[in-house]
C-alpha cells in the first residue's frame, strides 16, 4: 500500500498517508475492541458472581460500554483549584497515548505490522517503562494525598516487576535468536515436536507463567490493583479524575491489559501461528489464531480478577523482589548455559 500511494502522489506525501492510514487501521479497532472488552469484563465478573451483568443498553447489553461513554463525555471536566493544571491533564493522555503506540510494532500476521523493527522487544520495554509517568504525574498534579501514596505504590510496583519481566524475555530472546517480534513469532513453529510455542517447552514453560503474573501487577489489575486499592486509597490516583480525563485512564489501562494479553500470545504461545503445525490449520488467516489466543488470556485476566483476593502491598513487593527476580535470573543462566551445550556444542 505505501509503495502505491508513493506512486500516485509522491514519495513523502505517500508515505505519510500511507502510515496515517495503517495507524488508523490498527488504533480505530484498537478502541473499539477496549470498549466491548470492557463489557466482556463485567460480563465475566457477572457470571462468575452469578449475576446478570450488563443487559438493558442494546441486545444483551452490548451498547453499555458506549452509553458509558457517552456519559463521561459530557460530564464536566473538574479541575481542583490546587493541583497543577498542565499535569493534571497531560497525565491521562500520556497514559493512553503510551497504551496506543505500543501496538506500532506488534506483528497481527505475516507481514501485518505497522514497524517491523529489528528491536521490536525493546521498544515494547521502553514504552511499557514510561506507562508509570502518567500515573505518578497524575497523582502528584492532583495534590492530594490519596492520589500521591497511590502514585508511589504504582511507581514501585511497576518498576519492581519490569525487572523481572525483562530478565523473562533474556530468556526468550536468548532461545530466539532476536529481538525482531515477527522472527520469535517463526522461531516457534514446530518448537516441540509439531506445535507451535515456547510456552510448551518445559525449560521455557516457568517464564511464560512469571510474565503472565508480572504483566497482570505491570497492568495493575487484580490481585495486584495496589493503586486502585478503594478501602484505602479511595480510587487511587485517578480520585480527584472526572469525565474525559477520568475515561482516559480506563481506555488506556484497558489497552495495556490487551497489549500484555498479545505479548503472551507471541512471546510463549506461537502468535499467529495455529497450535499445531498441521498444514489444514494454516487455511485459516493468522490473525484470527492472534485474536483467539488473546480473547483466551484475557478470559483468565477476568478470571483472576473475579476470583483472587487482593495482595497486601508487603505480599506484592516479595513476590516481585524475592521470588521473581531470583527466579528469573536464574532462568538466564539456565537457558543460556542449556543452549550453549545442546546448540551450540560448548563442550565439544
């Protein structure tokens, strides 16, 4: 596509339109997809409460997440006299906008990425690694003391589990041989015997499920949702957030959880690629296997949050420092030291 609009209406002019047009591409459904997984949520957490959930905006409630919407949008935006009034609204677009271009270099199928960059991980690591400023600016410009103890716990929390999550991906880049997501994606095919995923080779199995438990406290959701905490911290950093500003950070926490749901699917469980390298499975387009793989860890998203009690904040900060981190480390020297005997002949 970019190399016809380059032809039609000039190099630089088709370029810029040809990548405005992919970004839509992937952003538009991007937002539409946080707004009905929203209510997939609720409908999760509704059934496994045995209620009913969202049923009454549109068939089966489908329309709630939009009437959601549309009300937060035309509530007032309040701004407290005291808090710093440039942070205070820079904060939830920098969160979303964070949560956003982190999809510029996720591969949907062979070939369907907007940036297929050679460091792709790395830029996935970078961008995840500034999520924590929009929350500390938005609990600081607040200057409100619930919102800035919210603030602290999240800059902890989240930086205490990045570490873990990248000594996890040393290990997957190790094995892999790149740090090119689209490459790790065909660096799982046929992996163990005919199926497709680290996630099913017993030395890389442990690491796909500490980066399954790390993403769910890098997105704060439960039992990990310190920041959140209501019988504590009333709403956490978002308290002193109403209308657009407030919807912001839910669209943008919401997208991060789906970014973290589509990391799992190409780091440890094949991407695109069917579950079973059988050539009838390839029939089907690759980004249906992506989104099935997605629709299936954010289900045990849901499921975690609907069943598993919040962790104390002490409990939150062992498991990262003491267990994980050890843990993970470990897994480097394990991994790098099988691949030097078993691939790379280091003893003979």
């Amino acid at each position: 596509m970019t190399e016809w609009f380059q032809g039609a209406i000039g190099y630089g002019f088709g370029w810029f339109v040809a990548t405005l047009i992919l970004i839509l591409m992937i952003a538009l459904p991007l937002m539409l997809a946080v707004a009905m997984i929203i209510y997939a949520d609720r409908k999760i957490w509704a059934a496994m409460a045995l209620r009913r959930g969202p049923n009454v905006v549109g068939p089966f409630g489908l329309l709630q997440s939009f009437a959601d919407g549309l009300k937060v949008f035309l509530k007032e935006t309040i701004i407290p006299s005291a808090a710093n009034r440039g942070l205070f609204l820079i904060a939830p677009i920098l969160t979303f906008t964070l949560a956003l271009v982190a999809w510029a270099v996720i591969p949907f199928g062979p070939g369907m990425v907007l940036a297929d960059i050679n460091v792709g991980l790395l830029y996935i690591l970078a961008i995840s690694s500034l999520g924590v400023y929009g929350v500390v600016i938005a609990g600081w410009a607040s200057n409100s003391k619930y919102p800035f103890y919210s603030a602290l716990r999240a800059a902890a929390q989240m930086v205490s589990y990045e570490v873990s999550i990248g000594f996890v991906l040393i290990s997957v880049v190790l094995w892999a041989g790149t740090f090119n997501l689209s490459a790790i994606v065909m660096a799982q095919q046929s992996h163990v015997w005919i199926i497709n995923g680290f996630g099913f080779n017993p030395l890389l199995f442990p690491m796909a499920v500490v980066f399954f438990i790390s993403a769910l406290a890098e997105t704060a959701r439960a039992p990990f949702d310190l920041t959140e905490a209501e019988s504590e911290l009333v709403a956490g950093f978002q308290t002193e957030y109403s209308s657009m500003s407030f919807a912001l950070f839910w669209l943008g926490e919401y997208g991060n959880v789906l970014l973290m749901c589509g990391l799992n699917a190409i780091l440890f469980w094949g991407g695109w690629l069917p579950p079973i390298d059988w050539a009838p499975l390839y029939v089907i387009p690759g980004i249906f296997w992506f989104f099935l793989k997605i629709l299936i860890f954010f289900f045990i998203f849901s499921w975690v949050k609907a069943t598993v009690p919040r962790f104390r904040y002490d409990q939150l900060m062992r498991l990262g420092w003491k267990i994980f981190l050890p843990l993970s480390l470990f897994w480097v020297f394990l991994v790098s030291g099988y691949l030097m005997i078993f691939r790379y002949g280091a003893l003979q």
